[in-house]
DNA sequence: CGTCTGACGATAT
DNA sequence: TATATCGCCAGAC
C-alpha cells in the first residue's frame, strides 16, 4: 500500500476538500492553494485516485463553475450537488459568487 | 532523463 | 459566451 496518494500533500489535499461545507462548492484551483499542493491539476488527480475515501468530492468544480467529473460521476455529481440545495443556471453551471466556498486559511496552519 | 496525459486556469480572440 | 492556446505540474512509462 505505499501508495503516492497516502504522502502528506495528498493527505492536506483530502482534509481540505473535506472541510468544503455541505451545500457549498470549491474550485480545484483553490483547494490547491490552500493545502500548498503543486496545482489544480493535482487536486483532479487526487479526486480520481479517491474511491471510499469519505469525500465531498462532488464540491469540486473548475473555476468557471463547471463539472469536469468524466462520465457516469460527472451525473452522479449534479444529482448529489442538487440534493445538497446548490442550484444550476440553466446551462448547467453553478454560481460561485453564491454557492462557493473559500478556504479560510491554508491547511496545517491556524488563524491567530 | 524525455514524452505524454489530464476531474485545471488565465488570457486572447 | 464559446473556443483556442499556452502555462503548469504530478504521474505513468
């Protein structure tokens, strides 16, 4: 099991995707500033390696508000976001200035 | 090492 | 608003 996925970047990553509050999204470009990640696209790469991890994966979108999840899970996606109360416009994005969330402080640190 | 891929992002058009 | 392009970076091989 030395997986790639158990090194401390990744395990910031998950702990900040699983601070995203429910009804709430999060932007991957975010997450990976606030956990000190190498970029957004680690954060997709994180996601993809996730199954049973515990994970409000389904908060994630890019920045323009989008789901970028492939297949079947970008489905399954809208339907738990909706289920959550986060509303589509009606070309299916997402509202950031209403519905998004912002990481308080980078992940491991403490406000003072 | 070099090359390719991708659940990204910013910018130009 | 949509598409094209480029920069970026970890992993896979």
């Amino acid at each position: 099991m030395a997986d790639v996925l158990e090194s401390p970047v990744y395990a910031r990553i998950y702990a900040t995707i699983r601070r995203v509050p429910r009804g709430r999204v999060c932007t991957y470009g975010e997450i990976a500033r606030a956990a000190g990640a190498g970029g957004p696209r680690q954060v997709g790469f994180a996601l993809r390696h996730s199954f049973d991890r515990r994970l409000p994966w389904h908060r994630i979108l890019n920045a323009a508000g989008q789901i970028r999840a492939p297949g079947a899970s970008g489905a399954r996606q809208r339907a738990l976001l909706a289920a959550e109360g986060v509303r589509f416009t009606a070309r299916g994005r997402i509202d950031l200035r209403r519905f998004g969330w912002v990481a308080p402080w980078p992940a491991g640190e403490l406000p003072r």
